[in-house]
C-alpha cells in the first residue's frame, strides 16, 4: 500500500468495467444480463474480443481470468432502474415525513430520458437528480409540500410534473431546465 506495507491479494477479487465495444451493440442500448443468441450479438461479442485485444497489451489480457461481455439492457429493465433508484428518494423524503409516488408514465419518460446508448443507465442518476430531486427539493423549501404530502410524481410526456394528492389535487408543474425558478400554480 502506500505505506509500505505488503498486501495479500491472494483471495481477492478485481473487477475492472469499460465501455470497450460498446458501438457493436448500440442497437440494442446499454449493457445488462439479458442473454441473445442471434448471429448478430455473437458477431458483436467478436467485434468487442478484437477491440479489446487491440487495446490491451497481451501481457496485461493474460492476467484477467475472466471477460464477460454484457448484452443490451431493454427499456423494461432501465425502468426497474428507475424504480429503485425512485425507491431511495421516496425513503429520503419519507424521513421528512412526505410520501413520493411514482407513475408509469413518469418511469417511462424518465428511464427514456436517463438512458444513453454508449453509457448505458450510468446517466440515470443524473437525470433523476435533475427532473425529480432538485425541483421537488426547490418546491419543498418554498413551502409547496409539506410534512403529511402524498407527491405524485408524473410525466405529461414532455417534463416531469409534480401532483400533490392531499388537499384538493394541486398540479405543480416543474420547470426542468432551471428547476430553482419553477412556479407553483394551484388548479382546483
């Protein structure tokens, strides 16, 4: 280590990831699990073999025990990211005592709006952070929400929109491109 010490890596497990290849299996969007047999995943899988072994050096490629090669993730599976990356704000929002909902229409917009073909859901994060998280935290501090709130969180299919559930249906649309100036408007 950087102290001098000697470290035992004899039990130990590296895993290193990488876009390498990623514009083979562009068709399909980010990497996942999802096992494809047709002729044109394996020729991607050669395609990236070649990528790989024509960037790495072969000393360093004999020293990994192990390539795995990920196949496209569908929309269904970036939209279970959604749901779980959903489920750690609800909790957050939950110890302030306000309760966020999400709907289909919003996990499909923002699973289509977090999802790059070369990175994957990697931009997910981002794209919830900026559609959902600071507007609400905005509308939060300005005293649109309060402790006992049930906050839908909505698409109308081009932003992300914010319906509280408790005293009346008041619809507050965000303003996602500068989420801190959005107004609050009351509809009954």
């Amino acid at each position: 280590d950087g102290q001098g010490r000697t470290v035992d890596f004899r039990n130990t497990v590296i895993i290193m990831t990488s876009n390498l290849g990623t514009e083979f299996v562009k068709r399909g969007g980010a990497l996942g699990f999802v096992p494809s047999r047709d002729e044109e995943a394996i020729a991607d899988h050669k395609r990236i073999e070649k990528a790989i072994r024509d960037t790495f050096r072969p000393e360093f490629i004999n020293r990994i025990d192990e390539i795995i090669i990920f196949n496209p993730l569908s929309q269904e599976q970036v939209a279970q990211i959604v749901d779980l990356q959903m489920q750690q704000i609800a909790e957050r929002l939950g110890e302030q005592g306000v309760v966020v909902e999400l709907t289909q229409a919003a996990r499909l917009w923002l699973a289509a709006e977090g999802f790059d073909p070369q990175y994957g859901a990697r931009p997910l994060r981002r794209a919830l952070q900026h559609y959902v998280e600071s507007p609400l935290s905005v509308k939060l501090l300005k005293g649109a929400f309060k402790r006992g709130d049930i906050v839908e969180v909505d698409s109308d299919g081009e932003q992300i929109i914010f319906v509280k559930r408790d005293e009346g249906n008041y619809l507050i649309p965000t303003d996602a491109d500068n989420p801190a100036d959005a107004d609050v408007d009351s509809t009954n």
